[in-house]
C-alpha cells in the first residue's frame, strides 16, 4: 500500500489555483492555451474539444491506460501522490486523455483536437523553474485514417512560430516515434514538450477502432509562458504583488519589478541515501506550507556518503553510516517584502527539521547559528569534515 496523502494535505493540495482555468479568473497562462488551440485549429480546420478534468484521477488513467508498466518507477510514492489505492492527484495533464478519448469513441468525430489543459502535482526540485504544481497542455489530434511523422513536425511547427527548434527521441509509453521538443532561446535550447504519434493502443483501450491515428503533445505551459514574457522566476506567475499580477493578464514583455536581497543559509543534513533534490523539495513544501513560496531555491552543493565521513563529522550530524551527507544552499526571498534575520532563522531551522535525519541538530533560532547574508558560510553548517 503506497503512503496516502493526508486529509489536510489533499485540501491543501486541491485549494491550489489552477491558472489555466478561467473559473479561477483570468491569467496569461489561458492565453498561451489559446494560442496554441487557435494555431492548430486552424492549420487542420478541425473540430476542437475541451476536456478539464478532474484535478483525483485513477490509477488507471495515470498511468494503465497511458500504457505505464505496472513496475515503472514513477508510480512510487515519491513521484506521485496517492489519495486513496486506486486514486492520485494527476501527475500529467495526460492523465486527463482516456477519458476524453472513451468520451470521443461514445460520440465520434471525423477529426477533433482534445485539449486537457490543468495544474498537475509533480514532486520536484526546489528553484527558479521548477514548481511541485506546475500547469501542463496536452493536445491530441484524432482522425479517420493515417498520421505521419511529417503531420507531427507540421504540429510543432504550428505551435512555436518564429522560433527555431528540433525534435531530439524520447521514449513514451502512449506515443509511438517518440520525440522531445526544444526550442533555442537566447542561445541555448530549452525543453518545452514532449510529442509523437498516438499508440494504437492508448486509442484502443478507450474503444476508438484501428481506423482512427492521431497526434500527440503534451507542453509545459509555465515554461511556454516564462520564455513567452521573459518572466525569471516560476513564483511570479502565482504572486500577488500588485506590480507582479498587473502583469500577468497579458502576454507582453516582462517588465523587472524591483528585486529583493536574498537571505542564504548553508545546512549539513544527514538523509537517506537514495533522497535526491526532488525529495528535498517535496519536504521543504510539506514542511512551510503556505509560506513555501517564500524559497526561492535550495540547491545540493556536495553529496558525500556518511561511510566516507570520519566518527567525529558522524557524530556531530548524529547521522549512520548506511546515510548521505548532503550540503544544502537554502535562499530564502519572498517576491512582496524583506526577511528579517530571525524570520530566515525560524524558516531555515523549520526546513532543517524537515530535511535533516540525523540525531544531532544545530539549530539557528537558538544562538547556536549566526546568520549568514549573500552567500557566507554560517557557522555550525559548515562541512563536518572541516573543510
């Protein structure tokens, strides 16, 4: 039985805003959907369905229907997050495909786009990019006979005019031929979806017969967005500062708004040893709840098994030698207002609480720890090895 969520982190989880619904009121994120709905509807003159699930889907659609084989990693509890046995918050906006699939095979049409835009819960890294509730755009083309890759190149096309970009292989288990799509920006290429031609058998597990082929994409829309705007943190498209969210009911260039220092704390934890960023972020999350948004990042500066360390640095973490020693930046900067130091210090010893497995703490609310401002090293995180 995977570790269920709670009642009070389901509520949580479930009173997150989803920007890609206008039920919620208006944000750019709808109109980088539109966009991309516009784009595609008019390059094939298809009919155009709009499927909003809900945000507690079944195992099954997650990850059955997708093809996912019952032992992929990704099903584990630290990558998903279970409401019950046969229930999750949706992982993907692709979540929301079968039953919009089992809907078009009750009443079929000779070529329709399925749009299954939404916020999804991810366990992720903690930065300027990465969110645990990211929005995600999938886009399904379905027809009466064939689709090919050249169809599929036409799509991408469609979807980032102006833009150059490239389809690097990737493997899905509910597309055939398989691609990532990247597009350069400032000199560099960024991911921005994923795409390939729709398996048979994702189609006819819903009932939709051999006849049909189709299309599929599935796109990060706050990534879409931050390159669209220029916008440089993921926290902005959520913030309520006025001369922030004034900025967000358009697609026009980011305008800076004035930044805030950052407050730096350095902690040497002891975690498992299979714990990576991903699990980090996910605990730092749980553990700040509303005032998460207040970390900007928090960044593993050095992996170190605790086996290599000597008994003192072992003692002085509390940590077993079956463990990791980690090395966490953690930055601190809410988007509207400055941290005190002895804001930063509850903050940072509640994330400490929550990371360290250790038996042995050092805590910077109680003296113990001075603070540390743009970087510095704080006494007391200092590397055990005392280097």
């Amino acid at each position: 039985m995977p570790e269920l969520l709670t009642p009070a982190q389901l509520a949580h989880a479930l009173a997150v805003r989803d920007l890609a619904d206008p039920a919620g009121g208006a944000h750019a994120v709808q109109l980088v959907v539109e966009e991309a709905v516009a784009a595609l509807a008019g390059l094939w003159s298809c009919s155009v369905r709009w499927c909003r699930g809900d945000r507690v889907v079944t195992v099954a659609d997650n990850y059955d229907h997708l093809g996912y084989h019952p032992g992929d990693v990704t099903r584990d509890a630290r990558y998903t997050r279970y409401v019950d046995a046969t229930h999750v918050l949706r992982s993907h906006s692709s979540a929301m495909i079968p039953a919009a699939l089992r809907h078009l095979a009750r009443s079929p049409a000779d070529d329709v786009l399925l749009v299954c835009p939404g916020v999804v819960y991810r366990r992720d890294s903690i930065d300027r990019l990465h969110s645990g509730t990211p929005h995600q755009l999938d886009l399904w083309r379905i027809t009466r006979g064939p689709l090919t890759r050249p169809d599929l190149e036409d799509m991408v096309a469609a979807l980032v005019p102006g833009r150059r970009w490239r389809l690097e292989p990737r493997r899905h288990p509910y597309t055939v031929d398989g691609a990532q799509v990247d597009v350069e920006h400032d000199g560099r290429w960024v991911e921005v979806a994923e795409c390939g031609l729709a398996h048979p058998a994702v189609l006819g597990r819903a009932g939709v017969g051999s006849a049909w082929s189709g299309l599929a994409l599935g796109m990060g829309l706050d990534r879409m967005l931050m390159l669209r705007k220029g916008v440089p943190d993921i926290r902005l498209l959520r913030s309520a500062e006025p001369a922030v969210a004034a900025q967000m009911a358009d697609l026009a260039p980011y305008r800076p708004v004035s930044a805030l220092p950052p407050v730096r704390r350095d902690l040497s934890i002891a975690v498992a040893a299979d714990d990576r960023a991903e699990d980090l972020g996910d605990r730092v999350r749980d553990a700040l709840g509303d005032e998460a948004d207040v970390v900007e990042s928090v960044e593993i500066r050095q992996e170190t098994p605790c086996a290599d360390l000597p008994a003192s640095a072992l003692a002085r973490l509390g940590a077993r030698r079956d463990q990791q020693n980690l090395l966490v930046r953690l930055v601190l900067r809410p988007l509207d207002r400055t941290l005190s130091d002895a804001e930063a210090n509850v903050l940072r010893d509640r994330v400490y609480a929550a990371l360290h497995r250790g038996d042995v703490h050092l805590w910077a609310s109680s003296g113990l720890q001075a603070p540390d401002r743009e970087g510095g090293e704080a006494p007391g995180s200092r590397d055990p090895r005392g280097r």
